[in-house]
C-alpha cells in the first residue's frame, strides 16, 4: 500500500509510481498540475476524489502482484 495520499501532489503521484499515468490521463488529469494536491484537482475538475484515489490503488496494486 501507498504512503501517497489525497493530500499529496499529482506530482508525487507519478514520480513514485509512474504506471498511475495511464489513470491519470484517462481522466484528463494534468499530470503537471503545478504541484496541486490529487484531492484539489480532482475537486475542480469535478471527480470525485475518493474514486480516482480507488483507481490509482488498483493500479498500483496490480503492478505490484505482477512484479511478485
């Protein structure tokens, strides 16, 4: 599981676990977004951030089972 949280940055988001891009960009989630926390951009794009926080753990969930 991932220390990264709603509260930290898209930024962080694809720096630590880069196969979260494919979520991100299905979402039109600026991967830039200026070093905005996940919660915030998801706020103002209208998403609902505990949804795309469920997507970005599934991800790197099923990265991480392929890789064992």
């Amino acid at each position: 599981m991932t220390n990264l949280g709603l509260e930290s940055s898209v930024v962080e988001w694809v720096m630590e676990y880069p196969e979260v891009q494919c979520v991100l960009e299905s979402l039109g989630i600026d991967q830039s977004c200026q070093g905005k926390s996940l919660e915030f951009v998801c706020q103002q794009m209208g998403l609902e951030p505990h949804f795309v926080l469920k997507q970005l753990h599934e991800v790197i969930d099923d990265d991480s089972n392929v890789n064992e």
